[in-house]
C-alpha cells in the first residue's frame, strides 16, 4: 500500500470512529489551529519571506490575521450552522416533519497553490473542521519553506488519522488525487482544475474549483480617481501581482485617462518607493520559469511606469502599460505578476462586450460614483464576486461567498460558505403514524382525482 493510500485509509477509519463529528471537537480542534498559528507566527513570517520575500505587514495581513478572524467567525456560529433545521412541510404531507441534518462528507484532500502558501492551505481547512471532516493537505512545492513548516504545524498538533499534510510535487499531487476522497477542494490554475475534475470524476467525488483569470478594473469619467488610483495600485502590486482577484488589466475612461494615470503613477510611487527592485519589502517572483514567463510582457504596448527587472533578485518592477489591445500576449492568459495593461475606451458598452467576449472573470471591479451605471455592469457582467469602488476586499468579508464562475472556478467558501462546502445537507422527512392519508395507493377509490386536486 503507498504512503497516500494508507493515509486515508487511516483517516477514513478515524472519521467513521465519529470522533470528528462532535461539535465540541470540532471547537477544540480550531482552537488548538488558532493557537499554533499564533505560537507560530513568527516561522510562518520567516518562512514566506524566505519563499516570497513577503514583508512582515503583508504576511501578517493577507496570510495570518484573515485566519484569525475566519476561525473566530467559525467558532462564534458553529454551534448554529450545523445543529439540525425544522423547515416548513408541504401541506401534501400533512402530517410529517421535514429536517436538514448537515453531515461532514469524510475525509477532504486540499490542494493548495504557491501564491499565498500559508492562507490558501489554512482557510479550507478551517471550514473542513467546523464540518466534522478529515483532512489531507497538499501544499505547493514552489514554496518550500512554507510546505515545509506547514507540515511540521500540522503534525505537532493534529494526529495523522485526523489532519496531514502530504508534500510533493505534480506526481504526489496526482496520486493523491486517483485516489477516493470524499471530497476535493483545489485552488490554483485553470488547466490544473481541468486535471482535478477529471480524476475527481472517477470517483465521483465533489469539487470545489478555486481557479483564476483575467480580472478586470475599470475606471469611469465620474470616479474618485485619487482614490481608485490608491485602491488599485495597492490591489494590483500587493504580493507583486500574484493575486488570484488582483486587476490583471485595467479599462479607463479616455476623458480623465490624463489625470488618472498620473494619480496611479504617484500612488505606486508613494508605496513603493521610486526604485522598487530594492524596496526590501517588494514581493519578487516566485522563481526564474514565472519570471521568464512575465519578462516578455514588458515589450508589450508603451511603458509610462516601471519596466525594469531583476534575474537575480526575482523582482520586477510595478509596471504600467498603455497603447494596448486585446491581440497583444500579455492580454491573452491570466498575467499573475506586477505588470498593469491599459486598455481605454469612450463608451461603456466596449468594455460590456470586451470582458464578455473572454472567460468569466473571477474578479471585476468598477470605479464610478454613478450608481445606476455601477448597477448595469453588475447586471450585465457575469464574474466571481468583486467591488465597486475597491479591489480585492469582498475576499475578507466572512459573509461573502468567495468563489468563482465558468473558467474561473465553481463553488465557494469563507464563512458560513464554507461550513456548507464541506458538509452535505441531508433532507430528512419524518412522518406521522397517527394516520394515513390512502389516495397514493394504487388501489384507492377516486385517488388519481383527489391527487390531481391536491397537485394542481
Ligand atoms: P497550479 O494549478 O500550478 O498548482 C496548484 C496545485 O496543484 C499545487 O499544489 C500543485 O502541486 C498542483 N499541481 C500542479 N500541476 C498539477 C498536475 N498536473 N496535476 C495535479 N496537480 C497539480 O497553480 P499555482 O501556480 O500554484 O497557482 C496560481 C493559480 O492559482 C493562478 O491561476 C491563480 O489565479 C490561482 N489561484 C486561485 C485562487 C482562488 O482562490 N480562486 C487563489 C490563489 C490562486
């Protein structure tokens, strides 16, 4: 028997001892979560600076403290989300009761991309223990550090039939996933979903796919611009792009482009300094294949900011792009990197059919203090979730589902979205003994009549 399959073998038999079901283990096991972080944090900032060269704000930020507030969230309403729920009966079954029980599925494999290692590994699983689950963790192999220290996090405090992190790359990746998990939460790209819903299809195991894709920012003649600039420079450069819902591209306005561009200009300049490449808190690249891939989108359009870049280092400079078009390469795939194409338009229904005419966006965000515009383009424009006004805070809020549509993902999760995601809502009906209402039976006189009436 491999490794993998003896550990869920393992975990299997754990999970049908019922120990993970009781609540109050649950609780426990989120605050014993809660506090290994805490104890950890310091590692935790180590360890993503050795892989990203993550600054001690941005880790505590984007990678430690939405943790916090997600397992707080989870513990506060637990006890709620997964007692069982009365709901209203038909009055064809008069007589009976109907329930929900939500039920944990078993054992849940989470793979986990590079970009934030240590957020994107932590947040499913917080929802996979409030759900009475077992979990199997894999974590990406392009950040070693965080892997790594994942993985001793976990062991230390969870035993191995309960939570376990397997490391490895692309081939432990898919030998997790030949085998059977009752359920499998995936973020990372979209070719690799493709990968993850077919092997999850042989099992028919349930999926939730957390995936990418070409977010856009757009920027209307009646913005605020000084403050979209902000919002959009720090959305767009936090971790050097490398954001699942950052802008990947912008469209402005041609009427204020001028005096937008300059407002982002200083922005950037004002976080990150006039010379980002040694800015020791600029995040840099995961490693030489990504950055190879994001060098030749510096030749893309006309430069008005930034454009150089360091081999050594790994770092490229927040970069910005106009003169471009939808043919150019840097407009083709989801960029996930520190370099920001412009795109302009005059009216807004070049930029409806533009984002249309392209896979659903995980992200959109639209700058405009004209709310009936504001409304049309949530209306018209199909993507994940996204701001009006902001960049990449909806992904904070535990009341938004977080998830994507089409190419860029299905299902979602934070908060109670994620109780639900990992647990099957069992529909249980309980019927009465007192009587028996007869005309269902075949043999009953009039019965078709009386069952059309009470049909109709
Ligand atoms: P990736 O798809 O290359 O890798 C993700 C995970 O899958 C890693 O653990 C990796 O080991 C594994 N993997 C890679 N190739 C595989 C294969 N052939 N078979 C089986 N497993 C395989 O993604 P990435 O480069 O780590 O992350 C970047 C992508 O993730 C971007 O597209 C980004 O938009 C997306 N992402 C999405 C979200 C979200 O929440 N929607 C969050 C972060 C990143």
């Amino acid at each position: 028997m491999s490794n993998v399959t003896s550990t869920l073998t393992m975990q299997k038999a754990y999970f049908a001892t019922g120990t993970t079901k009781d609540i109050s283990f649950r609780k426990q096991a989120l605050i014993k979560l809660r506090k290994a972080i805490q104890k950890n944090e310091k590692e935790i900032i180590a360890a993503l600076h050795q892989d990203l060269n993550k600054s001690e704000t941005e880790a505590f930020t984007t990678e430690i403290g939405i943790l916090y507030s997600e397992i707080d969230f989870n513990l506060k309403h637990i006890d709620g989300w997964a007692k069982k729920k009365k709901v209203k009966t038909a009055v064809t079954h008069a007589g009976s009761s109907s329930y929900i029980y939500p039920e944990p599925y078993g054992v849940a494999l989470i793979i986990a991309p590079w970009n934030y290692p240590f957020h994107l590994a932590i947040a499913p699983l917080i929802g996979a223990i409030a759900a009475g689950n077992c979990a199997v963790i894999k974590p990406s192999e392009l950040t070693p550090a965080t892997s790594s220290l994942l993985n001793q996090l976990i062991a230390k405090n969870f035993a191995e039939e309960y939570i376990t992190v397997i490391e490895g790359a692309v081939e432990t990746s898919q030998s997790l996933l030949a085998e059977n998990f009752n359920y499998i939460f995936f973020t990372g790209s979209v070719p690799v979903g493709k990968i993850v819903m077919e092997a999850a299809a042989k099992h028919l195991t349930p999926v939730t796919l957390e995936l990418g894709g070409k977010s856009p920012a757009i920027v209307d003649k009646d913005a605020n611009l000084t403050l979209a600039a902000k919002r959009i420079a720090w959305g767009k450069f936090t971790n050097a792009g490398q954001t699942c819902v950052a802008p990947d591209y912008l469209y402005v306005h041609s009427d204020i482009k001028a005096s937008f561009l300059s407002a982002l200009k200083q922005e950037i300049q004002t976080m990150y300094g006039e010379h980002p490449i040694e800015n020791k808190d600029f995040v840099k690249i995961v490693n030489e294949k990504h950055f190879d891939r994001l060098s030749p989108f510096l030749a893309n359009g006309d430069t008005i900011l930034g454009g150089k870049k360091d081999r050594q280092q790994l770092k490229i400079e927040p970069t910005l792009l106009t003169n471009i078009n939808w043919e150019d390469p840097v407009m083709k795939d989801e960029i996930f990197g520190p370099i920001l194409p412009i795109l302009e338009y005059q009216n807004i229904e070049e930029v409806i059919s533009g984002i249309q005419n392209h896979p659903n966006p995980l992200a959109f965000y639209f700058f405009s203090e004209n709310d009936r515009l504001a409304e049309k383009m949530i209306e018209e424009v199909s993507f994940g979730g996204g701001c009006i006004n902001d960049t990449l805070y909806h992904l904070a809020s535990p009341y938004l589902p977080f998830g994507g549509i089409g190419n860029s993902g299905m299902g979602a999760y934070h908060g109670k979205e994620s109780f639900l995601t990992f647990s099957h809502q069992k529909s249980l009906l309980k019927q009465t003994t007192k009587f028996d209402i007869p005309f269902r039976y075949p043999h009953v006189k009039n019965g078709l009549k009386l069952m059309k009436r009470f049909l109709k």
